[in-house]
C-alpha cells in the first residue's frame, strides 16, 4: 500500500511582521554584515555604482538623508511597509509499506514489514532583506525611504529578492518479528514475540539562508545513520486478576553507541470496575542530527536585562541601549555528545463503574541522566560579560568559559560610545549535563453518554500536575523549574506551568460532529532558576524579590511584586467535522474562538489569532492595516535631536 498528502500554508502580512532595518547578522556570519552593527547607515553621498560615493564623480547628496546637507551620515530604524513579508510552505509526504504474515509448524505466527517514507518540504520566503541587495539599494538611492510608495517591483526585489528552500527527510526500515502462544496459565495463555528491526534515517535541512546572504534564520540540521535493533515481550496472565508483562529493546546506532532497555508493567484487578497498575523502565535517547552533526546549528534568544553597573555606565535606565533586550545563542552540534538515559515508573488506576463513565489517575516518576542541553552556562556567559568594562576584558572573561565564545556585540552607544557595548550573540555548546527529575499525576475523565442510536454526546477531562522538574547541570545545584519560566534557555521562556488541562465536549449527530475544547494553563511566576547563580550553599532564591529583575526591569518594587506573575490562561476552540466515507471527512476549525489575550509578560500581550487572514495587492504594493514607522538619527547625536517621522503606509 501506498499514500501521497501534500500541504500548503501560505502566511502573509499582517499574519506575519514586517521586515525591519533593525536587525543582526546572520549566525555565523561576521559582525560587518550586521544591520545594526556597526549599523546601516543613511550616507552623505550616493552614486550609481554604490562604492566609494564620496569620491565618485557621480555624486550627489543623499535624499533619504535629513543631514546629508550638513555632511553628516545618518543611522535608520525602519520597517518595510511597502514589502510583501511572509512565505509559502509546501509539504508532500510519500509513504510506502507492504507486509507477509503466515505461520510456521508448532503454532509460531510470523510477519515482515517494510516501510519507505520520504517528506519533502518547499518553502519560498519573501520579504526578507537581502545583506548585499540592503546595501546597494541603500548606497545607490535606489529605495526610496521618504516615500516607499514610489518604489518599484525591481527596487523591492533587490532589496528583499524572493528565498526559495529545500529541505528533506527519508525513512526506510525493514521489521520481522514471530510470535506465539507457549502455554496456558490460569488467567489465559503465555504470549512471546521476538523480532528484530533495520532502518535508515536521513535529513538534509540547509534552511533559508545556508550561505548566510539575507538576514532570514539560519537554523540547519543534516544527518543519516543505520539503526538496527532487536526485541522482545512477554505478556503472562498469571490469573485472571493479575497480568505481568516484560518487554527489552536493544538499539546500535551506526554512530557508535548502543543500549538495552527493559520495561515490566503489572496490572492488577480485584473487580471488574477497577484495575490498578504500574510499570518500571530504562531507556535512552540518541542524539538528534540537529544536536550532534556540526554542521547544524540553531540560533535562539531570550529577553534580558542588562545589570545595574552596565545601566549605570550608560546613563541610567531612560537611555534604550541600557533597557531590557533580546540576547541570541548560537548552537552547533556536538559529534561527542553521549545518549541520554533514563530511569522511570508509573503507577495509577483505573475506575469505570458502567459503560458511560470511566476515571484514571496514573503517577509518574522519570529520572534522565547525560541530559543533553544547549549551552547550560549561557547564563554565566552573559554575567562574565557584563562584569567587564571594556569589549576586549569582556570577550576574555566570557571565552575563559569553556566553549564559549562571544559572537556578535552591537554597535557602541552613540551617548555614551567609550561604554561597554552590548552582547548580542554568544557561542555555546550542546552538552552532556548532569541530569533531570520531573514527577506529576496525570488525571483523565471520561463521559460517553448515548443519546440514541444517531446522537452521542461525549465529555473528557484531562488534566497534569507537574510536581517536580528538576536539572542539575553536573555542577551540583539543582534548578527547580515547575511554576516558573524555567528552563529559560531551553524553552525561550515558555515555562514549566504547575497545572496544565483541556475539557473536550463532543455532540454527534450521524455524520456530523461538534466539539468545543477549553484549555487551562496555570499561573507562571516570571523567574527562571537557570537565569540565577546558586548560593554558597548551592541554593538559588526563586523569591519575586531576589529573580524576578534578573528577566526584566521593574520600575519600582510595587510593580515587581504586582506583575512577577503570569496570570493564568484559559481559552477554548471550535471545531465542525462532517464524515463524507470512510475515506473521507471535511472539518472547520476556530482557534480562540473566545478572542483570549494570551498573557506572556508584563510587558508583552498577544493579540487574537484568526484561522484565515487575506491581504490584498495592488500595483505590486500590499495594502496593509499598520502605520509605517520612520526613524533616523544623526549619527553621534542625542536621541532628542533626531528626525522622527509618522506617515501612513500609502496616502
């Protein structure tokens, strides 16, 4: 058998944001390509080949320029309004499998499967500058920033020239496996299956932007390997009311490494209205082509407030350069990274007295070891930095750091330019670091309630409580994340919410079906243990008072303690689907139909997400609801003397 699906999200402004001038460079490109470092500047002079203009004999001073006139360059902030941002995604998946069973003399039941499977992703992007298409439009005049309505297609195409990308994932694996009943025991008979598997992964995923040209992401991943690997399990019903079942995996991965792992589980049943049951296990994870091949890489960034002293040295906390801002990490794969391991068991029940209602309550207990994590010490990178006073002490202090690298600073605060500059990227490692323990209860409830024989109306529960999510990053202190925003790095800030839970309430009538969904998250406290250094006794103060500034500044210590919390969130979704056949059903979906704000700072609130958005286009142009925001600075100048200009996006 054989199946083909393809795909296609096009997402266009306003859906997305509009491109800025207001950007870094590329990972891993060097700091002259930056937008903003030493930062793209309006120049005195253009001239037709855009080089050395200030000589050129065909000179002329720059119209974008408020102060060409007074021999001055200028630095831009900017955004695009006039160019179509956003992309069109592609995906097709093409499967294959084709499988034998039969069986062999003495009751044994065999069967072989194999499974091909290719996904190929296509993504064209538009409305991303281009490093040397910005600066030739820029150097040359050709863009027109005083009124970007007199741009032409050809302009905004060497600005922002369309991105096309393509990436692609295989699987092929082969699986055999014989199976059979060896003898009765008194709850039923003795079952064993033993088999063995071959598969062969790949992915080549060079992004959007390999060759570093634009200013688009820069994540990349690639890989292939050989797994082979061999099972079996062994389901023993020892009486009717207690049933044990054992099962091992043995892994080689054609990387190097190999692991066995176990599992046993038990299920106990006094009555027939309620079981309980348990399980114990080891397993592994191999690295993923993205953590160890060094040709991947990611870029991520949180949001951090830079220390008193740096705020200081830069005037104090009205001067932006010294406000809260977004830091970048840059990850490359790390071919020495070992596998993680864990350790886990679960126990729970399960309760259903009839047909219509059912309950379970299982616990769950894991502990992983060899944790692989992106640079656990990005923390005490940025704090190495900042406790410097010049780049050249602050670059020292943050590569004596093992494996650490500074890899881009802004350019210097024009207010104060003998001051510390800020970091704006810093190289880290994926690493093997210490381990984990996470341990909640996980709760399920469910009404199935029949109406007749046409209408069912269904009601299900599901909540988790994270009791404990602990890392330790080999230096012996222990991160407590549940409640916070922690783990920071890993997660940009998504957090470790104490309660999560969705209630689904399903109505089907025949073909067609109506399901609204709520969803809870609790509340979130805006610290994170991995943004704090440990005491002398190895214990990190999670309190409002000692972490919540380390994430974002705070006027006043009223308003710290006020906003420290994320409020909780709850929002609900709609969905309608209508089964043609079998093979065949069409369903609408309404995200958010409530229109819920969902809380993400103090500082940040998002707005609502709609299913579909259209923006239309005329004579090239999109016609968008925003305002274009125009700003330019005099290079050197105060802030306070500077242009600042509003005008709508078309007139």
């Amino acid at each position: 058998m054989g199946s083909y699906s393809h795909s296609q999200v096009n997402i266009i402004y306003p859906t997305s944001s509009p491109s800025a001038i207001r950007q870094r460079q590329p990972y891993g490109a060097s700091p002259l390509t930056a937008s903003n470092n030493p930062g793209i500047v309006l120049p005195q002079y253009i001239c037709a080949s855009g080089i050395n203009c200030a000589t050129s004999a065909t000179r002329t001073l720059n119209p974008n320029n408020p102060f060409a006139a007074e021999g001055s360059a200028a630095r831009i902030y900017y955004l695009f309004g006039d160019l179509l941002t956003g992309s069109n995604r592609g995906n097709e998946v093409i499967r294959g499998a084709i499988g034998f069973n039969g069986t062999f003399d003495g009751g044994w039941d065999w069967r072989v499967e194999a499974v091909g499977a290719r996904d190929n992703l296509k993504i064209e992007q538009f409305g991303t500058p281009s490093i040397a298409g910005l600066q030739q439009a820029v150097n040359t005049g050709a863009y027109n920033f005083v009124n970007p309505e007199l741009n032409t297609e050809a302009v905004r195409q060497l600005v922002a020239p369309n991105i096309l990308a393509r990436s692609s994932t295989s699987l092929a694996s082969l699986d055999a496996s014989v199976s059979k009943e060896l003898f009765q025991l008194p709850g039923g008979p003795l079952q064993l299956a033993v088999g063995g598997q071959v598969r062969r992964e790949t992915l080549d995923n060079p992004g959007t932007n390999p060759d570093l040209l634009n200013y688009s992401n820069t994540a990349a991943a690639f890989g292939k390997h050989t797994v082979s690997a061999g099972y079996f399990e062994l389901n023993a019903p020892i009486v009717k009311q207690f049933e044990v079942n054992a099962s091992g995996r043995y892994d080689h991965y054609s990387e190097g490494f190999s692991h066995f792992s176990p599992k046993i589980g038990a299920k106990f049943t006094p009555i027939e209205q309620l079981s309980v049951r348990g399980t114990y296990s080891n397993g592994f994870r191999a690295p993923t082509f993205a953590e160890s091949n060094p040709r991947s890489s990611y870029p991520g960034f949180v949001t951090f407030a830079p220390p008193a002293s740096f705020v200081l040295a830069h005037g104090g906390s009205s001067n932006p350069y010294a406000q809260s801002y977004s830091v970048g990490g840059g990850f490359s794969g790390n071919p020495d990274l070992k596998p993680e391991k864990s350790r886990s068991f679960t126990g729970g029940l399960v309760f259903a007295p009839n047909r219509v209602f059912s309950l379970t309550v299982d616990y769950y207990n894991v502990k992983k070891s060899d944790v692989i994590v992106a640079g656990p010490n990005a923390g005490d990178a940025r704090a190495a930095y900042y406790s410097q006073t010049n780049l050249a002490a602050a670059t020292a202090a943050v590569a004596a750091i093992p494996g650490y690298s500074v890899g881009a600073v802004d350019a210097i605060d024009p207010l104060f330019p003998n001051a510390l500059p800020r970091v704006l990227v810093i190289n880290g490692p994926y690493v093997n670091a210490g381990y984990f323990k996470t341990q909640g209860i996980d709760y399920s409830a469910t009404a199935a309630i029949p109406i007749n024989d046409d209408v069912k109306f269904t009601s299900r529960l599901d909540v988790t409580q994270v009791l404990k999510f602990n890392v330790d990053f080999g230096d012996g202190v222990v991160r407590k994340y549940v409640g916070t925003l922690g783990p920071y790095e890993l997660s940009s800030g998504a957090g470790t919410p104490k309660w999560r839970g969705n209630w689904q309430n399903t109505l089907e009538l025949g073909p067609l079906s109506l399901t609204a969904t709520a969803y809870y998250v609790s509340k979130i406290r805006q610290v994170a243990a991995d943004e704090e250094a440990a005491d002398a006794n190895g214990n990190i103060d999670l309190s409002c008072a000692t972490a919540a500034g380390s994430l974002y500044a705070y006027p006043t210590a009223e308003s710290q303690a006020k906003y420290c919390n994320v409020k909780r969130f709850i929002y609900a979704d709609l969905n309608a689907t209508v089964k043609v056949n079998e093979d065949f059903s069409f369903y609408v979906n309404v995200g958010n139909f409530t229109n819920e704000k969902a809380p993400t700072c103090t500082c940040v609130l998002l707005g609502r997400q709609l299913s579909a958005k259209l923006a239309l286009r005329r004579r090239g142009r999109s016609h968008l609801p925003c305002r274009c925001y125009f700003r330019v600075l005099k290079s050197g100048l105060l802030q306070n003397r500077g242009v600042r200009k509003r005008r709508s996006c078309f007139e």
